[in-house]
C-alpha cells in the first residue's frame, strides 16, 4: 500500500470534524492499590489499568466552535495484551459521513472505516498516526482508551476532591492539569506518537482532566479538555475549537474482540501529485 500523504490525512480530519469545524503490561497485578499521593496514584492510573488485561469502553466527545456544536458516542475494547483496540463511533447528523466510524487502533496506527465519502463502503483506511495534526486524539470521533489513560502519565498536577459511588464501587475523584509531552515521554514508543502529536497541535498546552479510580488504582472514567485552532495557527478565541473528551471502562479483564484489517481490505489513496 502507498503510504498517504498529509494532505490526504489532513483531508479525513477535517472530513471527520466538519459537523463542528502506551500500551499496558500484560499480567494483572492483584498487588495493585491506589496510592494516598494524589499525582502519584493518577500518574499510575494507566499502567495499572494495562495490568488487568482488557476493558470494555464508552467514549463521549464533545466539539465546540463559535458556531457548530457535535457530539460523538462510541463503544468498544481495548487489548493491553494484544496492545489492540475497536470502537463503533456514531456520528452525527450534518458531518461529511454517516453512520458509525468503525476505529481499529495500535500503537502509533489507526484504521478507519466508513470515514469518507470517497472510501469505497466496507474498505479500510490505513494511518500512521503522525499524518493527523492531532494524532488521532480527536479526529475520528473518539480518543482510544490506551491514548486516553495514557495521557494521564503526564499529569502535573492532581486534586482530591472526593470519594464517589458508580455502580456499587467507591471511587476517588480528582482534577488537575496535565502535560501531552510529558505524557508522550513518560509513555514511549509508538504508543507516544499520537500524544506528542497532539502536544505540538493543541493549542492550550495545560489540558485540564479529572478522572475516577477504584480502590485498585484502576481508571473508570476520564475527562479531558482538548482546544485546537479550527483555523490554521490562530490564536484568536474565535477560531479555537474545544473537545471535551470522556472515556469510561468496565469489564476489566473481559475478552475484547479486536483485529487488524485483511490486507485485501485497505483501500489504498493515491498520493498527490508534487508541484512542478
């Protein structure tokens, strides 16, 4: 398959967003606990998650401009062994395409189906997540659950603001900031690329999170505040498009159905023709 350029990748972003506009280790731990140091237990949150295996997954993004507002719900799993996840993204009315956006994710690649009118129906599309501007943390409706824990390593600061019930569990809740860079470095490998993307893009570099951990220092939900430049590096307030990301996993150690496309399936773009 050729490699897609970035225009051709940029081009599936902006075809995903119009409506608005690390992995884990594989053994669980039963050792596990949530630590009293609030920045230390959500730093952990994401390798400790990675230790049970498998979650199940709902996503939720929210996009908002000065003028168009979008929400994006999705359900799936994620692998830590196999370091493979899925997710059925719903989009909704008024984008470029229609129905679900079916998401196969790795480190550092994504496969997209149904995410463009010019993608013949049931092909696939092949990224490596450094073609995307954001690196995949918003672009396809949804940021995978490994991305999205693993931006929690890079948190700099946490508050405890409370315990909470969710489904007969106790929860500890807390906020603060977080850094994607440090993230990316804290993670490493291909795992990093779409969260070292997202801190070149974004546009407000302190991304404010809370999240919610059991007693096991297990991460059951998440919300994070993305803000990027809807028109190309302004910093204007009213070009600035904001994503409230939220992840929420059970299921912890359930078998989770994901795969990598056939080869037969890839739809394979063209590159552009380079300028005389």
């Amino acid at each position: 398959m050729k490699k897609l350029n970035r225009a051709a990748a940029a081009a599936l972003l902006v075809t995903v967003l119009s409506a608005c506009t690390g992995g884990g280790q594989d053994r669980p731990n039963s050792a596990d606990q949530l630590s009293a140091d609030p920045l230390t237990a959500v730093r952990s949150a994401a390798d400790i998650t990675g230790r049970t295996g498998s979650v199940r997954a709902t996503t939720e993004l929210i996009t908002e401009s000065a003028e168009k507002k979008a929400v994006f719900n999705g359900t799936g799993g994620y692998d830590y062994v196999k370091r493979i996840g899925r997710l059925e993204v719903d989009v909704p009315p008024g984008a470029a395409t229609t129905g679900k956006i079916t998401e196969v994710v790795l480190p550092g690649t994504v496969y997209l189906q149904n995410s463009g009118a010019k993608i013949p129906e049931g092909k696939w599309v092949k990224l490596d997540v450094r073609q995307l501007p954001d690196g995949n943390l918003v672009s396809s409706g949804a940021t995978d659950p490994a991305s999205a824990a693993g931006a929690l390593r890079g948190a700099q600061s946490a508050e405890l603001v409370g315990t909470e019930q969710a489904g007969g569990v106790e929860l500890k809740h807390y906020r603060g900031t977080l850094d994607l860079a440090k993230a990316a470095d804290a993670t490493g490998g291909r795992g990093a690329d779409g969260l070292r993307m997202a801190a070149q893009t974004f546009t407000v570099k302190e991304v404010p999170y809370e999240v919610w951990l059991d007693d096991r220092g297990r991460l059951h939900k998440v919300v994070e505040n993305f803000t990027f430049a809807g028109v190309a590096g302004s910093t204007a307030a009213k070009d600035q498009v904001k994503v409230v990301s939220t992840l929420s996993l059970a299921g912890f150690g359930e078998p989770v159905e994901a795969a990598e496309p056939a080869a037969a399936d890839i739809y394979s773009m063209k590159a552009s023709p380079s300028p005389k």
